[in-house]
C-alpha cells in the first residue's frame, strides 16, 4: 500500500492537472488502507471483551471471501468508510476555511482589487502577525459540480516590513496558489491527514505535496514578476519576524515552517534570480 501510494505520487507530481492527480493519489491510497485495514479485520475477530481469535492467512481468506464476508459485503465495506472519511474531511476543511474569512471579515478586513485575477478577492487584515494565505469557499453549482470563490488574505502585520516589491512577490505567491487550485486541494488534504492521523505514509505524501505546490508557487511568482529577490527578501524577513520580534509569524506563506525547507526555497529564488541576470530563464 505504501509502495503503492508513494509510486503514484510520483506520477502525478509532473502531470498538467497535478492537483487532481495528487488527490486521485491519496484517495487510491486511502481505499487501499481502508481494504487492507478490513483484511487485517477478518484475521483477528474479538469474540469477547477478553477473548481474541487469531485466524490463519488460509482461514481468513475464507472467511472474508467465502463464509462471513462476500466480495460485495468488503467492497461496500470498504467504499462506505473511504466516502465517509472523504466527506468528513471536506465538509471540515470548508467549515475551517469559511471560520477564517468570517474572521477576516470581523475583525475589519479590507478588500483591494486582484486585476486579472478573475474572482479571486484580496483581503487586508488588521493583525499584527505577518502572514499570507490563500483559502476557497465552494459552494454546489456549476458545470463541474461547485463553484468556488478564492480569497488571498494579508495582514497588515506583513505589509509593515515588506517593502512594495515584496508586497507584489508575496500576492503573485499567493495567486499562484489560487490558480493552479492548491487553496482547494491543500487545506482538505491537512484535514484527511488529520483525521487518518494514524497513516504515516498518507502524512508524508501531504508535506511532500505541500513542499512541491510552495516551490511551484515560488517559481510562478518569480516568473510573472521578473523580480525573484523579492520574494527570498520577504521570506527571510517572515523568518525574522518569526524568530526575533517576538510577534509570531503565521506558516501560510512559509509553507512547513521548517527553516531547512526555507532556506531551499531562498536559494532556489536566488539562483533563478542569476539566470534571469545572465538571460538563460
């Protein structure tokens, strides 16, 4: 299963529609576990509180696809508590998402135009913790089911130590996340980890996708604003506000907060800064 859900993450990190990959990925993933975990059921059955029966490979074979348990019965089994995770897991990261924005909202947000950037409201936030996040509210409707409206808050706290070349890398990070659809995928994958919180491998395909769709992100912003110092200055003085002002600094536009993870992503802008110098990106 491990195997399994790692090999496919791999192949889906290079596809066009990443985002959907990835969540093909780990929903293939959940399934297997889930089956598997029902497999590991039928070799151990609790006939009482203090009585456990420990069935052979054989006999539970038997038992789950002959005797007890049919093949529809496990398919059932199995389809009903993947769908019921799923659906847990989604209907909790849009409670958590439209908690943020309302919050947002109440603590006097501001909205500023995003041009060009179709739906997507940005929100200006009084808090004096710099911080950067993008989130979505779906809602049923439209051609694929739901429809969904982005939103890109910032604090004020950032807008204080970022200078305006900062402030245009930092909103360009966050728009990329809204148009390649992490704001979408990336909060609902937290929260089935969380919720699967005993699956080590489902956990490290999230920060691994987190990792990549940061980079990504990275790598857009620079790109539409031919300035990719700016967004390593911004970053390095998230760092820093989170280190030694004692203020603390909220992960949105830190990714995992891991500062070896940091430090790549500085780098890497830096080093794409240098091509772009030299005329080579």
């Amino acid at each position: 299963m491990a195997v399994t859900g790692t090999l496919g993450y791999l192949a889906s990190r290079r596809s066009a529609s990443r985002s959907r990959s990835a969540a093909l990925t780990l929903f293939g993933h959940g399934a297997l576990a889930t089956s598997g975990s029902l497999f590991l059921a039928t070799l151990v059955h609790l006939h009482s509180l203090v009585t456990v029966h420990l069935h052979s490979i054989p006999e539970a074979f038997e038992a789950a696809f002959v005797c007890d348990f049919e093949w529809s019965c496990v398919a059932w089994i199995a389809a009903t508590i993947a769908v019921t995770v799923l659906i847990i897991s989604f209907v909790l990261s849009q409670i958590v998402a439209r908690a943020i924005v309302a919050r947002a909202m109440r603590a006097g947000a501001r909205a500023v135009p995003a041009r060009g950037h179709g739906d997507a409201r940005v929100l200006i936030v009084p808090d004096p913790r710099p911080d950067a996040y993008s989130v979505a509210l779906l809602r049923l409707g439209g051609r694929t089911g739901f429809r969904a409206r982005d939103y890109v808050i910032l604090t004020t706290g950032l807008l204080k130590i970022l200078t305006p070349a900062e402030r245009k890398a930092v909103l360009e990070h966050e728009l990329a996340h809204v148009r390649a659809r992490d704001d979408r995928y990336l909060p609902f994958f937290h929260v089935v980890t969380s919720v699967l919180f005993f699956d080590p491998v489902l956990r490290r395909l999230r920060e691994r996708l987190g990792r990549s769709y940061e980079l990504e992100a990275d790598d857009m912003a620079a790109r539409r604003t031919r300035d990719p110092r700016s967004l390593a200055h911004a970053l390095l003085k998230f760092y820093e506000a989170a280190s030694q002002s004692g203020v603390p600094a909220g992960i949105g536009l830190l990714g995992n907060g891991h500062t070896s993870f940091l430090i790549e992503r500085i780098e890497r802008l830096l080093a794409l800064a240098e091509q772009m110098d030299a005329g080579t990106a």
